[in-house]
C-alpha cells in the first residue's frame, strides 16, 4: 500500500529549538516528550526505591530517619504510578495510536499539548515538596486520613499535584478515545483495530470513569485539613472509611489503567515475532472490555481487614476471583499464538515472554491475596509489595521496554545495539527475581510494609532483596545507554525491521516522517 | 554468551526450569518451622488460612506448570531457527470456552472453604473474655471489658531501647518485637478483641491467630481468636500511622488457666497499690 | 475525510499549553503557600488566575477565529462532540464522589457512629439526620427545601427551557429570538447564583449551619458549592456565546461552540434536580 506523503502541509512551518518542543502540535512530538518524561521520573522514583531498599539493607536506622523513610515510601509509589507509568503509556498511545489507525494526528492536537506540559508541573510540586517545611507526604501512596489530615505544606503539594495529573489524564483520555472513534482511515472497522489501541480505547474508558473521583477524594481532604469539614472525621458524623472507598473505587480501576495497555502492546509483540495472527482477536476485546467492567466493583478487596460485613466481604472476594477468568483468556490466547507459530527472539520478543512468565506469577499472588482469610494474614505486608512489583515491574514496566524496543526503529530510524538489549533484559529479568521474589516470603513470615526497620529474622531476605534492587536500579542506566546510543548511531534500520509486523505503521518509512497519514490508507 | 538473538536452547532452557524451581520453593517450603513461612498457625482460623494458602498454592503451582509447559514446548519446538513453519490458524470456539469454564471451576473450589472461614471470623459472638485495644500513636493500650480480668487496663509499648535501633548496641534476640506490658489472656478461651484509636488508623495483628484487623478513630471494630497452646506470640501494627509505626509491636501471652487467674489477682492488686498511693498523694 | 481541504485540521503550534501550564505552576504552588499561611501564596494565586484568564481568552479566542474561518469539517465537529460529551462525564463522575460520599456518611456512617456497639464511644449519640457528628456539639438548623432552593429549581429549570428555545431559534436563523432567549438564560443564571450566596449568607447568620457543621455542613456546602461554581463557569460561557452571537457568529447548520454550551448548562440543571432531591428534600 503506498503512503503518499504531502511535505508541503499547511502547518509544516513549525518553530526549532526549545519552542518546538514547548508550543508543539504533533502527536510524534508529544509522544517522545512523554517517553522521556517518563523516563526521568522513573530515573527519580527509582532513586527514591534504591533509598529504601538502602534502609532495609539491614536491620536498625542507617541512613534515612522513620519520617523521610515514609516520605521515600511515599513518594516513590506516587511518582512511579503517576510519573513514570502511566504518561510512559500515554506517550506510547500519542506515537502509536494515530500510526496504528491511519489518522493524521489526535483529534485535539493542542490540548494534547497542554495534556503534557501539565506533567512537568506536577511532578515539580511532588519532587520539591522534599524541600518544603514538614517534608514529603509521608502517609503512604494511598493517603489515607486522618494521618494524612497530620502532614505540612508537602500534603497540600502533593493534593494540588494530583489535581494537575487528574486533569492531564482526564484530558489525554478524551483525545484518545475522539482520535480512535473519530479519525480512523477508511475501512479500518473497530473489529479490524490493532489490540493496541483497543486496550488503550478501554482504558481511556476506565481513566474517564476514576480520575475525576480521584480528583473529588483529594478536594475533599483537602477541606478536610484546611476548611474543617468533616468527610472523614468520626466526630463530625464522617469516616475514614470513607476515604478508603472513594480512594480505591478509583485505585482498583487505576492499576488495570496501567497494566491493559501493557496486553495491548504484548499482544502485537507476540504474533509479530511468531509470525502467525493474534490467536482469538475478539475475544481478547471481550475479555479486555470485561476486565475493565469488573475492574470498577472489586475495589474493596483492598479493605479486608477494615471490618466489613460478611456479605461485603463475600461480594469482593468472588468479584475479584472472577477478575481472573478474562484475565487467563488472555494468557492462553497468547500461548495459543505462540503454539506452532515460526518464532525468533528479538528483545521485544523476549520482553513479553518475560512479561507473560512473570505476570502470571504476579497474577497468581493477586488471586491469593482476594481470598479473604489468606488476605487477612498478608495484608500490609511484604506479600502484597511483591504482589504488585510483579504486576508493575515484570507487568507494566516490561511491557513498556518491549514496546520501545519494538518502536524505536520506527521512531529513529535505527537499530538498537542488539547485544546490549538483550543484556539488558536478561540482566533485568534476573535481578528482578531477586529482588522480589523473596518479599513473598517476607511478607508470609510477617514483615509489614512500610517500615523502615525490622526485626532480625527478616534480615537475610532484606539483603537479598537490596541487593537485587540495587542490580535492578542499575540495570536501568544501562538501558538509558543503549536508547542514547541508538538515537545517536545506531544501525540504520528497515521501514519494516520485523519481518511479521503487519499494522500500518509498519508501512511507513523508518523514521516516521513528521507528518503521516494526512492523506488517509485505505484498508481493505 | 550473549550471542546475536541470544536464544540458544539451553539459556532458554535453564531459565525456564530455574525459575519454575524459584517458584515452587514456595510450595515446597512446607516445612512448619520455616521462619521464611506463616508462623505456625495457633488457632483453628489462623489453621483453616494455612490450608487454603498452601491449596491455592498447589492449584496455582499445577496451573503454572500446564501454561508455562506448553509454552515452553512451543518456544523450543515452533521456532524459526529449526526451519519451523507457521501455522495460521487464529480461532477456536471450543478451546475458547473450555479455558474459561476451567478457571471458574477452579476459583469456585478455592472460594468454597474460603466463604466457610470467613463466616467463622467474622463470628464475634459469646465471648470468654473482652479486650478492648486502642492504637495510638505509637502504643497500644488495653482495657479488659469482659469477662475474667474485667476492669483491668494498660498500656503496652515498645521496650526495645533507642541504642539497639541505632546501631551502638547489639540488637536483642525479640528486637522490635518486645513490649513492656503483654497482653495476657488464657489458653483455650474465645478472646473478642475490640480495636479503635485515639488518633490515626493503626491495625492490630498477631499472624500466629490469624487475626488482623484495623483500629479506626471514632469506630469500633472486631475480632476474635482462641490460642491452641500457651505461649509469647508477637505481631505489629500494620496500618501506617505515621513516623514510628514500625516501632509498636503486639505481644500476647497465652497462659494456662491457673496461671492467667493469678495474673489477673497480681495485675489487680498492683493497680488498686497505684490508686491507694495516688489516694495518699492527694 | 473532512470536507473542503481533504485533511484534518491540525492547528499549527501554539502557546496557549505552556501559557495555561504556568498559570498552573503559580496557582498550584500559589494555593499550597496560601493554605500554609506564606504571604507569598497569595501574589502567586493572583498572577495564577491572571495568567489563567489571559490563557482562556487567547486559547478560545484561537478556536473561535478557526471556526468562523471555516477550518472545522463535519469530522472536526464530530470530534468536538465526542471531546465534549467525554468532558461532561467526567464531571459527572466528580460530582459522583460527593454524592457518593453523602450518601455513604447519611445512610451507613451515622446509623453505625449511633449503633449499640459504638456507645463505648459516643454514648450520647443518637444518630438521624441531619447531624453534625456525634462529636461536634454546636447547634445548627438545616436548610429546608421550599423556600428558596425551590424558587432556585424553577429558575435553572427555567433556564433550561429558555436555552433551548435559543438553540431553535439559531437553528432556524431568527437571530434576534437567539439574542433574546440566550439573554434571559444568562440572566436566570446569575439569578441563581445570587439566590445562592444569600441563601449561604442566611446559612451562616441565621441557622448557624456552616462548612464546620459536621456531616451535613460538609456535603451541604461542598455539594451545593461545586455546582455553584459550575453554574458560574456555565453563565461566563453563556455570557461569551452571547457576544459571539452579537458579533454574528454561528451558522444555522454549524455551531458546535453554542451546542457544547448548552450541553453544559443542561448538566448543570440535572445535577441541581439531583442536589435539590438529595440535599434538599429527603
Ligand atoms: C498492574 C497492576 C495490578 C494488576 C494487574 C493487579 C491484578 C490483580 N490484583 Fe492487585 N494490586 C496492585 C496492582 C495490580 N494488581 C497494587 C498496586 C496493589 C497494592 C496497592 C497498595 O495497597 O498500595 C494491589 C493489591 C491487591 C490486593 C489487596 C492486597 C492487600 O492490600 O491486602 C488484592 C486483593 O484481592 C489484589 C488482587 C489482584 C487480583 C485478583 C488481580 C488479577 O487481576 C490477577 C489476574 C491474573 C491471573 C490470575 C494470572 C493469569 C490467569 C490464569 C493463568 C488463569 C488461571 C488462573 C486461576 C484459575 C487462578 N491486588
Ligand atoms: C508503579 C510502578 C512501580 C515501580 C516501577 C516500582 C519500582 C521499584 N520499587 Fe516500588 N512501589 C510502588 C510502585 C512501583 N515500584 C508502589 C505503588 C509502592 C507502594 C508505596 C506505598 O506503600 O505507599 C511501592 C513500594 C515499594 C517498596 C515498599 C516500601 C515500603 O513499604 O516501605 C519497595 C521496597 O523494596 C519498593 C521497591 C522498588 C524497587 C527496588 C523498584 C525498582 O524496580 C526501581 C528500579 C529503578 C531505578 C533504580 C532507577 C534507575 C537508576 C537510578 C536512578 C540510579 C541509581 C541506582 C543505584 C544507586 C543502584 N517499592
Ligand atoms: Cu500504629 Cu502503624
Ligand atoms: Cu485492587
């Protein structure tokens, strides 16, 4: 299919420098600015981990107070989550939706500008709460009152903060859905669409749904501590329970927000380098949609031990067991399209098998956490650290290394150093385990989480576990190396480098030429 | 060794089967002393819990080894290096509802004791003995309400000293996990355990029991265990609650009958000594 | 796809983000100053909201000149459509949470706080509603429903009414029944928002009933305040269409900007019946 390119657009005079990037309208732009945003803010988030894992080298106080320790905790979960995860995915979405759907740009080009440019505001408020009186929020990523109703100034950066990310989001997620609803080339059915930008349709759906009560919680605890309302105060007829609902009626749905896309990518990753379609393609659109569905009524399995009623407690169990039905169509739709394809092991390749693998163990501790008695036992404990570092860090984060390792000989034009990649990943998926294999173990033995010290029989485990964080951390500058160094010279590559990628983007040049599709394909 | 599309099929292999080894420790490391384990579990709850863990593990261990079988199968066998050619088949009804109904299967066995004990725990009804526990920040106290040591109250804080956490001291066999006045209740009785808080969210929690449960400002919540055998169990606090949650632990002391009654008479009669000094104080 | 040039318009690049971002930049560290009493929160929530309003005008002044200059297609209108309508519901969403929370405080909190269990900690308290909470002793007297927040139903129903009449008239090209229908909509609105702070001014001098009054001040004010400031942003955008209408804007078949207002005043009527059934009523 040949892609007429019109140079000579309308709006082609764009400025150099610094304004290009500052007053920019392009969605590849865009999308390279939240790649590297992201990026940074994992650089600090994962600086923020290594102090903590720094701390739990040993048992007794080294070299971070209790206080900043939970300011640390505090804020490496925020960043991480808001920082590097998600605008990683919305970065991802910016490059790749408008190639993979045969539109021009996003539908709302300048607000996705300001969608961005958003970003760096927040995170200013976030990182330099450290410096303010009173320190970081030091209440946990999740905020609960009435100990985060305590804090300084930090606790009101960190609400204004969050206030600023909810509305990037809730903006992001609007252009994403008018540009995939709106602007697809000719031909292309909802049916006929990448999973990629299925995945990311749902989670927009989702981003919608929860940032705005996100954006309510926080207002209301910032009345709470500043205007004396009483939202979750026993004494003024509120309660903090309160708060814990609200709080994860949005959190629930906010971590399949940042794990959907990542099925989405995993699923162009495998059949492209299995040479074979993605095996059962609608029902990997059903099975995302019911995820997303059930995702907004399981929330309360993170109050287990709040006291609920027996009932409620019975409700939230079966949802979230449930969770794992549509969850397991995927991972065998994926096996299934391995199964008697013709496969090579590029790193992308390697990166979503990593991803499956640990995944599903990531998986597995979600459905032992949902069963109530076993819940009880881990809850606030290491158990649940390791949980989610395996749905995050070998979930999300592995599927984002994927993906860039799969784009960027379409975003530069050149090739990875494939060595090196391959290093990266083997080093990462290595270190990885170390690191958080052993917390299950810790948290079975009894460690809570956020503490910064511990009794002598978790001693061994911590070690361990620094020491693979530490591996882990520097695996990751590693991978800043290798992207620098195929931006800067790396092999020129092919406009189709993977002999089984079928999406439109595939039919581009390599790199993607400023402005693509202004004439739309038409799919057959 | 990191060759071009590094690949070989002992690299694969060997990660493969390390990992699966890594994995299924979990389930191997049955051993009950472990102290990388759940502690051994001292009531019938914290019993019933162990089960289901060490059964979901099993199902989740069996589950793991079909998938990640075939899959490695497949990552061995349909590869392009060995000349593999790619079928192009892309859907299955049958197989399709086949692996959803199996997984509903699968969760509807594991949900079934689980329901079971969740309706034994939350069964706080005719109680022994009442304790009514308050987090605060950072200490528990308890006031017995109920029961045999009606009337009896304390706090209970860390007593594991600043040098030990420092550095310049050894640190002590039980640090951090060591109070200076235990909660003592007899073995064999059904202790209803009350939590609240005076300030912020803290969590009362003795993994030995099986119970954890949060204490909440304003709110009254509840709990229950009976100990199997007399003994020290010690737990945390598990709610963030600011600069030393790490630092207020929970020790329960289960005695026999006999020795718990003469607990409470000791406990009695040094409190009515504080309340006669305080009397001639004033 | 879209007609006339065959290409979907991409505005060229633009300050407006990075203006809008730093008025954000001032507002957000300006707000965290002035909670913390630091003087200088205060400048910076000034030159905040100037820069914001210097960013409105300019961004929507942008937008508007496109429009008339033809550049929007049917797929640009169609993409304000789907953005607008995806903005609306994310503010539903945001008001879901308040009355989320009303609901969540009135029907389980309060009955709970006044249950048998808890008079080990509010022994006095008998729950209904309204209340202040079972610890705040303050006396206040609620809002009743008939007086003016009725009056306040008739008028933003009203309004309701009078903006679609001028949506007909637009659509039918009778430009001075536009003008006029637009007109007695923005004049309800600010009406309403006058009721309103003289109901708050009643609220505060005669009934007691303040932000501080517990559960029933908080989600009254908060609820009844959010939409307040809606109905404001509503009757600023009224006020702007109107100009534009003044200025000969809009066409018969192309008026996406009056549409998208109208939606928004639509809302903001569905959310005060909500309020006034909820808050008021029952
Ligand atoms: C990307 C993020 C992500 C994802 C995808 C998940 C996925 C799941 N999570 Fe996780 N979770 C978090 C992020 C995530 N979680 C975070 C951040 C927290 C902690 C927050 C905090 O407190 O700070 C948390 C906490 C958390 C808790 C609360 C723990 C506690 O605090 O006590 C629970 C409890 O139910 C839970 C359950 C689940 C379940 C059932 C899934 C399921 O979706 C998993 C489904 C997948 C599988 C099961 C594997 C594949 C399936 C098969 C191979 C089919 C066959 C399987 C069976 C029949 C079992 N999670
Ligand atoms: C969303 C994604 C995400 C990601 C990617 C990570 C990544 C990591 N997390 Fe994360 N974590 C969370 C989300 C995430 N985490 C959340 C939500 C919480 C809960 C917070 C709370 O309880 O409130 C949490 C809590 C948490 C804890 C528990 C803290 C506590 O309870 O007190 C720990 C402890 O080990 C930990 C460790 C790590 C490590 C070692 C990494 C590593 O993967 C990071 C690796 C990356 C780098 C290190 C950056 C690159 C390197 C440098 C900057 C150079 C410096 C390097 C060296 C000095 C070696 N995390
Ligand atoms: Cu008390 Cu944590
Ligand atoms: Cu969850």
């Amino acid at each position: 299919m040949a892609v007429v390119q019109d140079v000579h657009g309308h709006h082609d005079h764009h400025p150099s420098g610094i304004m290009r990037w500052v007053t920019t309208t392009n969605h590849k732009d865009i999308g390279t600015m939240y790649l590297w945003f992201s990026f940074a803010m994992f650089l600090v988030g994962g600086f923020l981990a290594m102090g903590i894992r720094a701390e739990l080298f040993m048992p007794g106080i080294q070299i971070l107070e209790p206080e900043l320790f939970n300011s640390f905790t505090t804020l490496h979960g925020l960043i991480m989550v808001f920082g590097a995860i998600m605008p990683a995915f919305v970065g991802l979405a910016n490059w790749q939706v408008p190639l993979m759907i045969g539109a021009p740009d996003m539908a709302f080009a300048r607000m996705n500008n300001w969608s961005f440019w958003l970003l760096p505001v927040a995170g200013m408020l976030l990182v330099s709460s450290f410096f303010v009186p009173g320190g970081a929020a030091a209440g946990g990523w999740t905020f609960y009152p009435p100990l985060s109703a305590q804090g300084g100034m930090g606790v009101d950066m960190m609400i204004f903060a969050v206030h600023i990310l909810g509305a990037s989001s809730i903006m992001g997620a609007i252009n994403i859905i008018t540009t995939i609803l709106n602007m697809r080339a000719p031909g292309m059915t909802l049916m006929k669409m990448p999973m990629f930008v299925w995945t990311w349709l749902i989670t927009a759906y989702l981003l919608v749904l929860v940032m705005p009560v996100l954006a309510g919680t926080v207002t209301m605890l910032l009345t709470d501590r500043h205007f004396g309302t009483s939202f979750f105060n026993a004494a003024g007829g509120g309660d903090p329970v309160l708060f814990q609902h609200i709080f994860w009626f949005f959190g629930h749905p906010e971590v399949y927000i940042m794990i959907l896309p990542a099925f989405g990518i995993v699923s162009e990753i495998i059949p492209t380098f299995s040479r074979k379609p993605l095996f059962g393609y609608s029902s990997m659109v059903y099975a995302t949609a019911s995820i997303a569905i059930l995702s907004c009524i399981v929330w309360a399995h993170h109050m287990f031990t709040v006291g609920m009623p027996t009932v409620g407690q019975l409700f939230f169990m079966y949802a979230t067991m449930l969770i794992a039905v549509p969850t397991g169509v995927k991972v065998f739709n994926w096996t299934a399209t391995m199964w008697r394809g013709s496969m090579t092991f590029e790193t992308p390749m390697l990166f979503a098998i990593g991803f499956i693998f640990l995944f599903v163990i990531g998986g597995f501790s979600g459905v032992i956490c949902a069963i109530v008695p076993i819940d009880i036992q881990v809850q606030d404990t290491y158990y649940v650290i390791a949980h989610f570092h395996y749905v995050l860090v070998s979930g999300a984060l592995f599927a984002i290394f994927g993906a860039v390792y799969y784009w960027l000989p379409k975003w530069c034009g050149r090739m990875y150093d494939v060595k090196l990649a391959n290093m990266h990943f083997w080093l990462s998926m290595i270190f990885f385990n170390v690191a958080f294999f052993v917390q299950h173990f810790l948290g079975l033995a009894g460690m809570p989480r956020r503490i910064p010290d511990y009794s002598l029989q978790f001693a061994d485990f911590n070690m361990i576990s620094s020491i693979g964080a530490f591996g882990f951390g520097l695996t990751q500058l590693f991978f800043l190396y290798i992207v620098i160094k195929c931006i800067r010279g790396g092999e020129k590559a092919a406009d189709r480098p993977w002999e089984g990628g079928n999406t439109l983007e595939w039919t581009l040049p390599s790199p993607a030429p400023y402005h693509t599709f202004e004439t739309p394909p038409v799919i057959k | 060794m990191w060759g071009e599309y590094m690949s070989s099929k002992s690299v694969m292999t060997l990660l493969g089967s390390a990992t699966l080894a890594l994995y299924s420790s979990m389930a191997f490391s049955l051993d009950e002393t472990s102290k990388y384990f759940h502690p051994q579990p001292q009531s019938v709850i914290a019993q019933e819990t162990y089960d289901q863990h060490i059964l979901a593990l099993w199902i989740c261990l069996a589950i793991f080894i079909v998938v990640f079988g075939v899959m490695f199968y497949s990552i061995l066998k349909h590869r392009k290096s060995t000349g593999y050619k790619a079928a192009n088949f892309h859907h299955s009804t049958v197989v399709e509802i086949i692996w959803t109904a199996i997984p509903l299967l699968i969760l509807i066995a594991m949900a079934f004791p689980a329901t079971k004990t969740v309706v034994a725990m939350k069964d706080t009804s005719e109680p022994d003995i009442t304790i009514k526990a308050t987090g605060y920040q950072w200490m528990w106290g308890y006031d017995y309400l109920q029961g045999e040591g009606e009337g009896i109250s304390f706090f209970s804080k860390l007593s594991t000293p600043v040098a030990q956490v420092k550095g310049t001291e050894a640190k002590g066999e039980n640090y951090l996990l060591e109070v200076d006045n235990n909660v003592v209740v007899p073995v064999g009785k059904k202790i209803r355990v009350i939590t609240t808080a005076n300030d912020v969210l803290h969590a009362w929690w003795v993994p030995a029991f099986g119970v954890k449960q949060d204490a909440i400002p304003g709110f009254i919540r509840d709990t229950w265990f009976t100990a199997n055998k007399p003994g020290v169990y010690r737990g945390q606090c598990v709610e963030l609650c600011g600069k030393d949650h790490g630092y207020m632990p929970i020790v329960v002391e289960v005695m026999e009958a006999d020795k718990y009654t003469q607990w409470v008479a000791d406990k009695k009669k040094a409190s009515a000594a504080v309340v006669n000094t305080a009397a001639v104080g004033n | 796809m879209s007609q006339g040039t065959g290409h979907y318009y991409v505005p060229a690049p633009s300050k407006w983000p990075i203006v809008g971002s730093s008025a954000l930049f001032f507002l957000g560290f300006g707000a965290a100053f002035t909670m913390n009493k630091i003087p200088a929160g205060y400048y910076m929530l000034g030159i905040g909201f100037a820069i914001l309003i210097y960013m409105l005008f300019g961004w929507f002044g942008d937008v508007a000149r496109e429009s008339e200059a033809g550049k929007y297609g049917k797929v640009e209108d169609k993409s304000f459509r789907w953005g607008m309508s995806w903005f609306i519901f994310s503010e539903v969403m945001f008001f879901a949470a308040f009355f989320g929370a009303l609901y969540y405080m009135r029907v389980l909190t309060v009955p709970e706080l006044a249950d048998a269990e808890h008079d080990l900690l509010w022994p006095s308290f008998t729950g209904g509603w309204p209340t202040a909470g079972p610890g705040i002793t303050e006396k206040f007297t609620p809002m009743g429903a008939w007086g003016l927040p009725a009056f306040n139903t008739f008028l933003l129903l009203s309004s309701g009414v009078t903006v679609t009449l001028a949506h007909w008239a637009l659509k039918e090209n009778r430009r001075p029944a536009l003008k006029m229908w637009l007109l007695a909509t923005i004049v309800l609105g600010f009406t309403f928002l006058a009721c309103q702070i003289y109901e708050y001014s009643h609220a505060y001098a005669d009934l007691n009933l303040k932000l501080t009054s517990g559960a029933y001040g908080s989600t009254f004010y908060m609820l009844t305040g959010f939409h307040g400031f809606h109905v404001t942003l509503g009757a600023i955008m009224l006020t702007v269409i109107y100009f534009r209408c003044a200025a000969g804007h809009f066409k018969p078949e192309h008026h996406f900007g009056f549409e998208g207002v109208a939606w928004y005043w639509h809302f903001v009527d569905v959310v005060w019946l909500g309020l006034f059934i909820f808050v008021y009523l029952v």
